[in-house]
C-alpha cells in the first residue's frame, strides 16, 4: 500500500470518528417550493425528483424528512384534503433498481381560506430507510385528487441528515402489506388478501420492527367504512399478538387549524393536514423462521361498497442495539414555536420535553438540566421504566423564564441510569420561542355562548397553576353574553377555552350549534385578543400581565363571525376592532368574484348579506381591512 492510501485511510478514519463523537447536520433538499396540481383524468399526479444523499460508509444517526405545503406563488391553494404518497423509488442513479418503498403519507388540508405566503410544515422520522437514502435516490411525490389546474400547493421536501454511530445495525428489509386493501366487500374480503407472511432472520439479527402506514378511506353502508368508522387491526408475530389498536383518530386537536373544510371530523386513522406518523412495533427474536400476520375487524358492508384499507407495511431486520444506556433528546415541546405544537404554546410555565431510550437497558432514571438562555438552569431527577426505543414526555416544574420577543430554551440529558450516556450530542436540544404577550393586569373578558355551552368551560391560571378564575358549562346558559372584570397579580398566567365535543364555538358544518366567541377587551372597551372560535378542542392563550400596562392602540386587533356558514339564502357577518378602518368584503365562487361590499370607516358592525344568486357549493368570504386580509372563511350554500 503506498502513502497516499495509507493517507486517505488515515483522512477517513480521523473523519470517520469526528462525525460520530460530534454529530453534524446536512440536508438534502429534493422538492423546493414545486408546483403541485391534479390530475383530474388519472386521479393522481406524480412528481419525481432526485437527490444526492451521504455515501455508503458515512455513519447516519438519523434521518427526519420535513414536508412543507404552502400557498403557490401564482394559484389559489387546493380545497380537498387527498390522500399523497411520497416514495422513495429507486437508489443509485436511473438504472437503479425500483424499490417504491414509502417514506410518508401525506392528508392534505382544506386549504380554500389560506392565502398567499402561508405554509405549514410537518416532519416524520425515516432513519429505517437510512441504508437505501444513499448516493443518487429519486424521491416522488405522488398527488392524488380531482381539483382543476387552477388550485394547487408549493411543496418542499426536505431530509435532515444527523451523522453519528447507528443505534442498531440495519440487515434487511421485508416487504410486508403494500396495496389499498377492499373491506366489507364480500366478494374481495380483506381477510384473503392480508396474508400472513414468512421470513428467515438474516445472520446477526436480534430485532424486527414492523413499520406500518395505514389509512381507512371511503364511505359505505351501515358504517361509514372506512373513513368514518373504527375498527380493530392486530398485529401477530409467530402467532402472538404484538399489536392491537383500534383504527380511529381524534381531529379535534389538530395544530392546523382552522380549515376550510371538515377538518374537527374524527376519521379513520387520519386527519386532514397532517403527515401522518407511522406505528412502529419491535419484537425481539431469535435466529430462524418467523412469521408475520395482520388482522382486520370482520365486516360486511350493505350498500355503496366502496371501503378500501391502504397499507404499508416493512419488515426491517436489525441486529441488537450497540449501546446498553444511551438516552437522546426527540423534542422540545414547550416552550417552542414550531407549528406543530401550536396547541401548547405560548406557555406561561411547564416545559415539557420528550426523550427516547436508544440502548439496550430500560432507563429507570436520569438528570434533565433545562432552562431559558440568560437564566439560571434547573435540574430534574426523572424515574420510570422506559425500555428501547419507547418516548417518555416529560413536564417540568417551574415557570418559563424569557426576555423580550425571541427566547432559546435549553435542554440537556445526564446520567441515565446514573451512567455516562453512549453517544451525548443527542442528549441537548435548543427551541426558539417568542416571549409572552404583555397585558393590563385589569381586563373585561367577553364570552358569548353557542346552542352547546354544556361543551365548554373556561379557566385562567397564573404562573403557580393555580386557577384565578372559571367558568364551567354546568353554569352556562345558551346563546348568553357574560362579561367579567377580572384584576390579576403581576406575572405569567393562561386562559384556556376547552370544548369536549371537539368542534369549537363555531363550526360551519354544524349551524345547529350556533355561533360563540371569546374576546379580551381593556377597561376602555379595545378589542386586545380574540381567540379563534372554530377551534376544535379549544384553544389556549399565555400572556404576562404587568400593572399600569396599557396595550399598543397603533397595532390593529379584529375579530369576525361569520354566521351560518352553511345556508340557503342568507348570511350574517360581524367585526370588531380597536380602531376605524376601510372595509371590503368579497365572495368568491371558484375563484370568481361574485359580490364585492366596500365600507367607510368600520369599527363594529353587522351586516347582512343575500346570496340567493350565488351559485350552490363552496363560497370563500374574505375580508380586507385596510386593504389588508384579515378573515377568511367558507360558507357552503345548499
């Protein structure tokens, strides 16, 4: 061997160990901002692009893929929330073998109220795909849906890249279930198709997980299968059950919110605007032949046959974890400003972490020191039983100190099991949040009940947890304005509006249940807050209260109602505000300006609109204050 071998040898080795003791963050950007549309004669429309990943020997820790939906630059933003698909098709250039291995699954959201410049982004882990995310990989997002070429989405796909050493050796990969399965056909049952598969462990293996995507789609008779229907999946291995969940899911508390659409609607495992996060199930073995089965609840449909169960499932073969104590930081939840955890922040106290055990041992302790950059930090002694690969969420005491407007919060993870951790660049973590809002100790808060006010209730706590105020629907009448004067102690607090049925106080859909707000007024009657009134499961607001405060008059507050959004003939819409603007008012059908309404000088008021000429079907409300938008919303006409 001459020098320049043994040089290079030397070169990759000393890189080799820098990049696992120290961890680097690269990123490989395959769809940036691309146009995504329909198309309405295939049902589907796909769009490949390549990327050039980390070659074979470089060491992944981990991989997350981040998908963004956006607004297009040139189009309105679809309506339907579709089912997409995004794969990874093939590895090592175009002559590479097809592989069609799907990475994510995408529901898209009800996007006809979004405008331009708005965007949401979402991310899923995909480090079990690490092995084929090498060298030259196409990547293809695949749309699906009906829309026309005039409404689309600007899509990123993004994979963030943490090298460092693997948690477990990856030794192959089975495909298991892969196919939009029939169910309640009694002509195609779904039992026939889901077979049981065999495997043989390769050399070295000692772990199987079983990676599955699954979502129920279509809408039949008795049941609403399967979009609008639970029902059971069990998961055997070696004919013992190893999973069994039932195939529902909670809409109601969706960060994105709100939709055009009916977004608060449970579903079959789904959620319009979400990436849906796959199940994960491990199962230890033995070197041999096992075998792998999946069950689906029997049903039989009566009418509109249309269920259909889509699946992916991998088997992926690992070999035991290398490390016997090794803990790593997965998120910082609060405090945070990233859009998925919208729902729990801006919090006034409680952080709240979540952490993964990535060894061999369960983790029965550690040591978590956190706090906010510039402040002292705290120390948590945590205890439990987490076994490998299983996320612990974690609350911890204290309030969350900041400094005006932008904030980092810190986290790190010590001594698990009283041991030095395996690897400790993933035991820290940073989050950028925004300090709390500041507001007049003294407010009136306004609360105007719907038809259901037995759904809601209302609280208010400071930086303690204790609660400062309430009011519980036991005590609400309905369709009534309360009006309370509250005066608080300087400092942090929340109030929060809980709603149990899971569809706010609106919802365009349910005109039945009639129309309810929350508003935030200083004792000189301006409008300081509003909090959204179709809002799922409700909605929560932290603000640092500070005697003698008086709120920026200069920067505008508004809040509308737009009520009944599901008509025949007609619709109401109110707006208040902290100061006189100029108003306008538009309808648009399919894009199509029908009526427009301009005003002089509006502060508050209510106005009556007819649509007895505008056309059935979905009809966009938005309206400009200023010649800026500042609402829009969906009313359906019958």
């Amino acid at each position: 061997m001459n020098i320049r071998s043994i040089l290079t040898l030397f070169y990759f080795f000393i890189c080799y160990h820098v990049f696992a003791q120290q961890g680097t963050i690269s990123h490989v950007v395959t769809h940036q901002r691309k146009t995504i549309l329909c198309d309405v004669q295939k049902g589907e429309n796909s769009y490949p692009a390549w990327g050039i990943f980390p070659k074979e020997n470089y060491p992944v820790r981990k991989v997350t893929m981040f998908v963004t939906l956006g607004s297009p630059d040139s189009l309105r933003t679809a309506h339907w929330d579709y089912l997409d698909h995004i794969l990874l098709r093939r590895k090592g250039g175009k002559n590479g073998p097809v592989l069609n291995y799907e990475l994510g699954r995408m529901l898209t959201p009800y996007g006809s109220i979004y405008n331009k410049g708005w965007s949401w982004k979402w991310q899923v882990d995909v480090t079990d795909f690490a092995p084929f995310l090498r060298d030259s990989v196409e990547i293809v997002y695949t749309h699906s849906g009906f829309e026309d070429k005039t409404v689309g989405w600007a899509l990123t796909v993004d994979f963030e890249i943490l090298s460092g050493p693997p948690v477990v050796t990856p030794l192959g990969i089975t495909a298991l279930w892969n196919k939009a399965y029939k169910y309640g056909d009694v002509n195609e049952k779904i039992g026939e198709n889901l077979l049981p598969i065999t495997y043989t462990s390769s050399p070295g293996a000692a772990l199987s997980r079983i990676r599955i995507q699954h979502t129920g789609h279509g809408m039949d008779k008795p049941r609403g299968c399967s979009e609008f229907c639970s029902r059971w999946r069990e998961l055997t291995f070696d004919g013992k059950t190893v999973d069994r969940r039932d195939m529902w899911k909670k809409c109601g508390g969706n960060p994105l919110y709100p939709q055009g659409g009916t977004w608060v609607h449970d579903r079959a495992y789904w959620c319009p605007g979400d990436l849906q996060q796959p199940d994960f199930i491990d199962v230890f073995t033995k070197v041999g032949t096992h075998q792998v089965a999946l069950q689906m609840e029997p049903y039989t449909a009566t009418d509109n046959v249309q269920a259909v169960e889509n699946i992916s499932a991998y088997l992926f073969q690992y070999s035991a974890p290398k490390q016997k104590v090794d803990a790593a930081v997965e998120s910082i939840m609060v405090p945070s400003d990233e859009q998925r955890f919208s729902r729990l922040n801006p919090a006034s106290a409680g952080p709240k972490i979540s952490f993964r055990n990535l060894g061999a041992d369960p983790i029965r302790s550690l040591e978590i020191v956190y706090g906010t950059k510039g402040f002292p930090v705290k120390t948590f002694h945590w205890k439990g039983n987490l076994s490998f690969n299983q996320v612990a969420e974690v609350i911890l005491p204290a309030e969350i100190q900041e400094k005006d407007q932008e904030n980092v919060f810190t986290v790190s993870l010590l001594k698990p099991n009283g041991k030095p951790d395996a690897w400790p660049t993933d035991n820290k973590a940073e989050s950028v949040f925004t300090a709390l809002q500041k507001f007049p100790t003294d407010f009136i808060l306004e609360f105007m009940t719907n038809n259901k006010p037995a759904d809601n209730r209302i609280f208010l706590i400071n930086a303690k947890q204790d609660t400062v105020f309430r009011k519980k629907g036991s005590q609400l009448a309905t369709e009534t304005m309360y009006r309370d004067t509250l005066h608080l102690t300087e400092g942090n607090h929340s109030l929060s509006l809980v709603d149990t049925a899971g569809n706010g106080l609106q919802f365009w859909a349910q005109p039945e249940n009639g129309d309810g707000h929350l508003r935030i007024f200083d004792l000189k009657g301006n409008l300081i807050h509003a909090f959204e009134s179709d809002c799922g499961n409700g909605e929560m607001f932290s603000f640092n209260a500070k005697r003698g405060f008086e709120m920026n008059t200069i920067s505008t507050q508004y809040a509308f109602s737009l009520y009944p959004r599901s008509v025949v003939d007609k619709t109401q819409l109110s707006v208040v505000s902290n100061k006189k603007s100029e108003m306008t008012v538009l309808f648009m059908v399919d894009g199509v300006l029908w009526q427009k309404h301009e005003y002089k000088s509006v502060q508050q008021a209510v106005l009556n609109y007819d649509l007895s000429h505008l056309p059935s079907g979905r009809i966009i409300v938005e309206v400009l204050m200023d010649g800026i938008s500042r609402f829009k919303g969906r009313i359906n006409k019958r």
